[in-house]
C-alpha cells in the first residue's frame, strides 16, 4: 500500500511538472538558471530566487537571441548595451537587500530586466534610461508584460529622479569612476546604493554604499565588468 501511494504521489508530480512546463516552456530554463548559476554561487534570499525565477528573461533580449537568454553571460541589447550576467543581476539584487513597501531608484534600465525583478519586491521601482530607443522597448516590454509598479523615464539617471527621493534604495547598471552626489542625495537614511565602481573602461568593484545619518559606508564585494554610464555630467 504505501509503495502505492509513493507512486501516485511521484506520477502527480509529474504530472504537474508536465503541466506547468506545457503551460510555460522556459520555466525549466529559469529553475537550472537559478539553481545553477546564481544559488551555486551564492545567492541566497529566498525573495530574490523566487523573482528570479518567475520573470522571464528571453523577454527582454533581441529575438534572435532569446534562444541565448538564460546562458551564463551577458547578451547585446543595442545601442553598445548589454543584459546583465544572470548572477551578477541576482547579485545586486540581493545587496540591495529590497524589502516590500520600499520604493528604489535604479539608473540604466537597459533592457528592463532589472527593474522587472525588483518590482516583486518592492512597492515601487523608479527607473531612469538615457538611451531612447532603449527606454522605448523597455517600457513597452515592462508595460506589456504587467509590471505596474515599474516607472520609467527617458533622462539622464546621473541626476537622480527629482520630486521623488528619498529612496530606500538605488541601483547603479553602469559604471562610473565616483558615487554621483545628486544620487546620494536622494538616498534615504539607512539606505544603499549598488554599483561598479571605478575605471568605466576597465576592470571596477562591485561596492555596497550604506547611508548612515550624514555618512557614507562603502563595501567592495568583488570585481565587475560594466559598460560606462554615460551623461552630461559624464562628458558624454
């Protein structure tokens, strides 16, 4: 009797397991994903590899390379940008520590990855591109897939989103030789800021910036490789 009901217990599983990949066909791309490139190394809030693995990433690449989507590397998006390595977004992610009920200024929507993995976790995801032709799809793409509570703008994110701050948190997708001052400015206290921090055309550091009444903490966790952010403030 009870190797009966071991095995109706396992034909249901796969069943369902059967089901959900019919009813979503990536869903297994996205688990091997999760488990083997981001958790493997690391990441561990049970929030962030839930958001994870619910949006679908082959949604926000060119269509020619959605088959390439959940691969371990970064992908062209256009307009010399790139869609971030899965587990450096999962990374990030998780040194923002996003809880709900917080409202987080991301600079660089890019494709709109990001912003669609934090709006699960947060209440409110601002989000600010420079790149017009890429705020236009990321828009459309976030728009026509649900994610509400996104924002975005077309601006240049190096001066933050006035009207809005404080915000519990900002993410930095691009790399800049200095923390912007206008962007800690619009941090809130106890907040952080995540970016890559250094040379934009070399190797930078990953580096946390934790706001503290009137200072600033600055953790480096490893080293990253990001394309430049760029602006007027920027020279470019």
């Amino acid at each position: 009797m009870r190797m009966n009901r071991l095995w109706l217990a396992a034909a249901g599983w796969l069943l369902l397991t059967s089901w959900a990949a019919a009813q979503d066909p990536t869903a297994g791309r996205r688990e091997s994903m999760v488990r083997e490139q981001i958790e493997a190394r690391g990441v561990r809030d049970p929030r962030v590899l839930k958001a994870l693995r619910a949006v679908p990433r082959h949604r926000f690449v060119p269509d020619e390379l959605a088959r390439s989507a959940y691969e371990d590397s970064p992908l062209p998006i256009g307009e010399g940008q790139t869609i971030s390595q899965p587990y450096i977004v999962g990374l990030m992610t998780e040194l923002l520590a996003p809880a709900p009920g917080q409202r987080v200024l991301e600079i660089g929507t890019g494709s709109g990855y990001q912003a669609a993995v934090l709006s699960g976790l947060v209440r409110e995801v601002f989000s600010i591109e420079i790149k017009e032709p890429l705020y236009r799809r990321a828009t459309d793409t976030l728009r026509c897939l649900g994610y509400a509570n996104v924002r975005t703008r077309l601006a240049d994110g190096y001066f933050g989103w006035p009207g809005e701050p404080p915000f519990d948190g900002i993410i930095i997708t691009a790399a800049v030789d200095h923390v912007p001052p206008p962007l800690l400015a619009q941090l809130k206290d106890g907040g952080r800021l995540v970016m890559p921090l250094g040379n934009p055309y070399s190797v930078q550091s990953l580096v946390v910036v934790t706001r503290e009444g009137g200072e600033y903490r600055v953790r480096h966790v490893l080293g990253v490789l990001f394309v430049p952010l760029t602006g007027k403030a920027l020279g470019g």
